[in-house]
C-alpha cells in the first residue's frame, strides 16, 4: 500500500470522528475534500479514476429529492402542517403521538434532515407560546425523523447511497423496513411519555419571534402531486430512480413564483461535496489494496464481516464513531449483494438516535433549541435516546433474523 494514500485515508476518517480537523475551522466535508485534493495533486489516483469514483447515480438521486423538499420548504408546508396540530385541543401524550406520525411520515418521502431544518424552529415557538415543555417534542422530533427516515431508500443520505450502490430493490425494502419503523415510532413515544410523564407545562415569558413560511397553497399542492407522481413511478416501475428524481426536480423549478436560486440555496452542497470526496479517497485506499487488507483484519480479529451479526453491531459503531455517511461509505467496499442493504441502512439510520452526534437531524434540532434559549445537552438526549436506540435495535435485529429464516 502507498504510505501516503493510507496517511490520507486515516486523517479523513479521524475527521469523520472529530468532526472536523482540530485546530482549524475545517469541518468533516472540509477534511474529506482537502483530503481528496491532496491524494489528486499528488497522483496517488489519476484523474480518471478519481472521476470513475463518482457515483453520478447517487448523487443525481439526492440532489433531486433535496429539490423536492426545498419546494414544500418554500411553500410553507411544514409551518402550516405543525401549526395546525399544536393548535389542536388535544393531551400532552396525545400531541406527542400526533408529531411522532407526521414527522415519521414526512422524513420517510422528504430527507429526515429537511423535515429538522423546517419543523424545529415553529416547533418550539408553538410549544412555548401554549406553555407546554418543548424538549420532550423536540427529541421526540429528532428520533422520529431518523426512525421514520429507515422506512425508505430515499428518507435520508445513506439510504440512498446504499440503494444505489447496492441496487437495492424500493418494494422489497420498503417491505422490510415498514413493520420495525412503525414499531420504533410506538418506542419512541412510550418512551417519552414514560420519561416525561408530569414534566410536560412549561412556565416561561420568553416570546420567541416566529420563523413560520407563509403558506403557499398552489405551490404545495404542486409538491405533493409531484412527490406523488414520483413515488408511485418508484414503486410500480423499474425507470432508473435517480432519472425521476431528476425530471421531478426539473418540473418543480419551472416556477414563476420561487427563483431557481432559491431553490438552489436549500440544496446541501456541503453534503453532496462530502460524498464526492469521500468516493475519491475511498477509491485511492481501494487501489492500494487497503480495503482488502481492512477485511483481512477484521476476520483475524473475528469480526467477519461478511455475517449478519457482526455487519449489524459495526455499522451501529461506526455511525456513532464517524457518523453515518462516512461509516456506510467505508463499509460499502466490503460488503456485496443487494441483501445486506435492508441491514445496512436499518442499523446505521436507527443508530442514529443514540447520541447527540449520531445523526445531522439531531444536530439540527438540539442547534435550533439552543437559538431558541431551550437546553438540551448530552445528557438529556441520551436518557432518551439510549433506550430508544437499545430497543429499536433490538426490536430490527430480531425482525432481520425472522425475514432471513423466510427468505
């Protein structure tokens, strides 16, 4: 192996860990790019190679469904839906299960991330202004949304990675992911409630300012016939998924109310930067022999990775080490056959409610609670977030043996 790629591969990958490089103000997609630079100027891979990386699929597909989520973003969509259930007389443990669904629903069609970035900022204004405690929704929005984002091949970044790469079928996942993710949400809210149980009024006089969308009734019915369209081609033809996502994209911004640039402006391009990067250094360390020699360890420390079981507990340890984007695309290498994605993606996006930086949606909203003056530390996440990943884990593992005894 080249010295310099393994030198290269390791800095990005403790990166992935740290979160960035210590020191500088470089975060994980700032590592990983300046990493893929390096190997580029160097010549460790050739330009071709480097190109050949690119898994132009995967990235068609996500930019396309970002597309799809920044229409019912400008249109005000998830304001109106969240403000019209917190206006609900309902209970406590009642409005939970209510914001549970929806945001299990939305993040499975629409990117769990999204879903964080437009809800969590009203969420927390509606909860305050009805003096009821915003921290148990708000956790209970972020495990929701990555819960509710396993449930499909397009709810978040790494369901997409795998589906693609692995050609992973959109029925028979669906099929697959649907009964623990529905049982997962159940968790979710049992556990809440159990925790939270008396602790739900919230006596405060802070006034947050209201961060709602103005809701866009035509522009959000143009979203939901295209999302729907769009799903319905997914599920009952065999068009290439990143191809429909691109022509639904392509429909949505023939607009003559939201400038392109607007749209354009609710794309993660940090995220897509990521992805490239990580192809490229992923591919120079494969053409060394690296990943080759990374299986070898791994079965002489007896961890096969090429079984179920140890595929399922790596994948859950290195979502939480390096998060999730960066650990499916180390793990893709190794792995082979369509079959091991509905592990894959179950274990890495259900991991991601473990711990605070386990997954970007809860990153998102414990940042969004922190500008609205709403404390929600380590320690208050994990009372929830452990058991819910315990159990849901638990509850997926035992659903996966069950599926391969049948299949």
């Amino acid at each position: 192996m080249t010295t310099f790629v393994v030198i290269v591969y390791i800095i990005v990958y403790l990166s992935m860990l740290l979160g960035g490089i210590p020191g500088l103000r470089v975060d994980r997609t700032g590592a990983a790019l300046l990493g893929a630079i390096a190997l580029l100027a160097v010549g460790n891979i050739s330009e071709q190679n480097a190109l050949a990386s690119i898994d132009v699929p995967t990235l068609a597909l996500l930019f396309g469904l970002m597309v799809v989520s920044a229409q019912f973003q400008l249109g005000g969509f998830y304001g109106i839906a969240t403000k019209r259930v917190v206006a609900q007389d309902m209970s406590p443990p009642a409005l939970l299960a209510v914001v549970i669904s929806l945001t299990g629903a939305f993040s499975a069609l629409l990117t769990n991330d999204v879903v964080c970035l437009a809800v969590a900022p009203l969420l927390s204004h509606l909860c305050i202004e009805k003096k009821l405690n915003p921290v148990p929704y708000l956790l209970a929005l972020a495990c929701a949304a990555n819960i509710g984002s396993a449930t499909t091949l397009i709810g978040n970044p790494q369901n997409i990675l795998i589906g693609e790469a692995l050609k992973v079928p959109f029925n028979g996942y669906l099929l697959i992911a649907l009964p623990p993710c529905l049982l997962g949400l159940l968790i979710v809210w049992g556990i809440i409630v159990s925790l939270y149980r008396g602790k739900w009024h919230f006596e405060t006089e802070a006034s947050l300012e209201n961060t709602e969308i103005e809701f866009d009734r035509w522009q959000t019915f143009k979203g939901i016939l295209v999302l729907t369209l769009l799903i319905a081609c997914f599920i009952f033809t065999a068009w290439p998924r990143e191809l429909l996502a691109l022509g639904a994209a392509g429909i949505l911004m023939l607009s003559r109310k939201f400038h392109s640039r607007k749209i354009m402006g609710l794309v993660d391009w940090s995220l897509l930067v990521l992805f490239i990067s990580l192809f490229i250094v992923n591919k120079a360390f494969q053409l060394t022999g690296g990943m080759d020699w990374l299986v070898a360890q791994t079965k002489s420390a007896g961890i096969p990775l090429d079984q179920p079981a140890p595929l399922f507990i790596s994948t859950v340890i290195l979502g939480n080490l390096v998060s999730n984007v960066p650990a499916i695309m180390l793990l893709l290498p190794i792995v082979k056959g369509s079959d091991v994605g509905p592990l894959l993606a179950l274990s890495s996006s259900l991991a991601g409610n473990l711990i605070i930086v386990g997954s970007v949606a809860n990153i998102i909203v414990v940042e969004s609670a922190r500008q609205a003056g709403i404390k929600i530390d380590f320690k208050t996440h994990a009372r929830v977030g452990i058991p819910v990943t315990l159990v849901t884990l638990s509850v997926t593992g035992a659903w996966l043996w069950l599926v391969s005894l049948f299949s």
